[in-house]
C-alpha cells in the first residue's frame, strides 16, 4: 500500500496518512443466485440519474464485512454479493463514497471497481489499524484532498482501538475535508458506524461528530451506519444541536421509495428499519436523495442497502492552501 504523511489544513491531526489505495487482486465470483420476489426492477440505469455538472453524488454504505460463515443462505457469501457491489458501485459512481464494515481486501475490491481515478482514506479500527474500516473513498479527478483524520469514538480519541461509554467493540470516526476541482467549492466529509448495542455510546459518539460539526469553516457532510432512526435521542442531537438535516428529507425530488436500509437481502419494504443515513450542513442544497433497493445480478450486494443523494455546495470563499 502506497502512503505519505499530509496534515494538509484544518484537520487538526496528529499524525495523518495518506492512504492512496492499491489495486487488489480482484475477487472472481461464483454464478449468483438469481433475485427472488418482487419489488424494485433491475437496474438498468443509473438509480442517481444525471448528475449535473456542479453536483458532488455522495453514497453511503455498510456492505457487510466479508465473513468466514455466511448467515445461513447463499446471498451472504462474497463470491456472490462481490459481482452485485462492483455491478453497482460501476453504474452509480459516486463521488464521495462512505463504507462501513469494509475490510481491507472489500477496499480493494471497491476501488478496483470504480477505477484508478478513486482514492482511499481510513485505516482499521484495532489497536494496530486491523480490522474494519470506516474508509471516505473518492474520485480523486472531480475531488481534491485537502487533508483527513481518523479518531477513536471514546475518551482517547487519539489511542486506536479504545473503547469507552458501554460498547464493546472499538468504533470510529473518518473526516476528511475536500476541494471541488470545478467549482472552488469545499466541503469535509464525516464518515462513521455506530454501535449496535449501547444507546449511551451512540449519544457520546455523536456528540463528538457534533463537536467537529461545529469546528468546521466549511460546509459539512455526514454519512453513516447510525444504527438508530430518526426519532432516536442521538440522531435528535445531530438535527437540533448542531443542525444537521437528513438529506431525503431536504431533497427537491425523491430517488424512488422510502425504503428501510437494513434489507437483509430481501426485497425492500418501505416499513423497514431505516439505520443508514446521510446528513448535511443547512446550506447545502439537496437535488435528489434516496434509498438503493435495485437488484443488481439478480439481487442485492449487501445486507444493509445503500444511501444515496445529488449535493450542490453552497458559494463561498475559497479556502486559501
């Protein structure tokens, strides 16, 4: 893996690196299982539609670490969710793009999807760097970056692997701050997987998200496996305390149905749970926003279903290098 130290501005870290992203060897799947059901069509068109020349495409999606015992039924096995990921991710190509529960050979294999333009900045969530990783990835030919950090969710924020506030595995948090190369216009990118357990965790972590919302001299995105709805405490915080709005909601025109995000491989359903989210800043105009639940190779890459939304950054002063 090719890297190189850069604090680059505004980011306040100690100690970054930046992780440049090799190309893996690429995954060769078995046949997949054809989709079963109804529901959303197969994909045949991209689900983000045009993407005018001004707009950032931002995705976010948990697509399930790799395992060494699927979850009892074909459709959690890599060699069949692997061709349905690079199916999508090669329709949609976003520009900003946050994993959850991607291990390092899942980012890889993404990268190699979306092509030589696309960088990557996360490193594992162990003491040591292992493990899952909350990796920002983007297209590196629209997107300049300007500098990136990765933090502990607890109280060492700077000790990789810690744990604190009730959760037991260790959780963190990617920001990275952007220039976009056509209009001038910056942004910083928060990117994070909350834990499944503990609501007191959750409340702690998104308190410190909060913090450096309220930090920020630009506008700000946040995307995420929250683990939590909408109505939940923590995710409350986010929209009342530091202003954050979910993007759907803001959107000028809605990318299909309110489908759940956590799919489980099955068909959507609009009363699902809804866990993964993208929010923003108030002065970032919304064009289109919305929950993936296109078959791709005959179903669906992920157990959680992907986020996405057509952003336009406000006017602002260029931040001076």
């Amino acid at each position: 893996m090719n890297s190189r130290p850069d604090a680059g501005k505004g980011c306040s870290a100690s100690t970054v690196e930046i992780t440049l992203g090799t190309r893996g060897t690429p995954v060769v799947p078995a046949s997949p299982e054809r989709g079963r059901g109804s529901g959303p069509r197969p994909a045949s068109r991209p689900f983000a539609g045009e993407i005018g020349v001004a707009d950032i495409h931002v995705m976010s999606w948990n697509i399930r670490r790799r395992t060494r015992y699927a979850l009892g039924r074909t459709a959690d096995r890599w060699d069949v969710r692997a061709p349905r990921i690079k199916s999508l991710l090669q329709s949609e190509r976003p520009s900003l793009l946050g994993l959850q529960e991607a291990l390092p050979a899942q980012v890889d294999f993404v990268l190699s999807a979306l092509g030589s333009a696309y960088r990557s900045v996360g490193y594992g969530r162990g003491r040591r760097g292992r493990g899952e990783r909350c990796p920002i990835i983007f297209d590196a030919q629209r997107l300049e970056l300007l500098c990136w950090e990765q933090r502990a969710l607890s109280a060492r924020p700077d000790s990789p692997g810690s744990i604190s506030w009730g959760n037991l595995l260790p959780r963190i948090l990617v920001r990275a701050s952007f220039r976009d190369r056509r209009t001038g216009h910056c942004v910083q990118m928060v990117n994070t997987h909350l834990d499944h357990l503990s609501s007191g965790s959750r409340r702690r972590s998104v308190h410190c998200i909060g913090q450096l919302v309220a930090q920020s001299p630009v506008p700000v995105l946040v995307t995420g496996d929250f683990n939590a709805g909408l109505d939940a405490a923590e995710m409350q915080e986010l929209s009342r305390t530091y202003g954050l709005l979910e993007a759907s909601g803001r959107a000028r025109s809605s990318l299909g149905a309110a489908w759940g995000t956590l799919g489980s491989y099955r068909v959507p359903r609009t009363e699902g749970r809804k866990l993964d989210w993208i929010l923003v800043s108030p002065g970032i105009l919304v064009n289109a926003a919305g929950v993936n639940g296109l078959r791709y190779h005959g179903g669906w890459g992920s157990d959680h279903l992907p986020v996405q939304a057509v952003l336009r950054l406000p006017e602002q002063e260029r931040w001076n290098d």
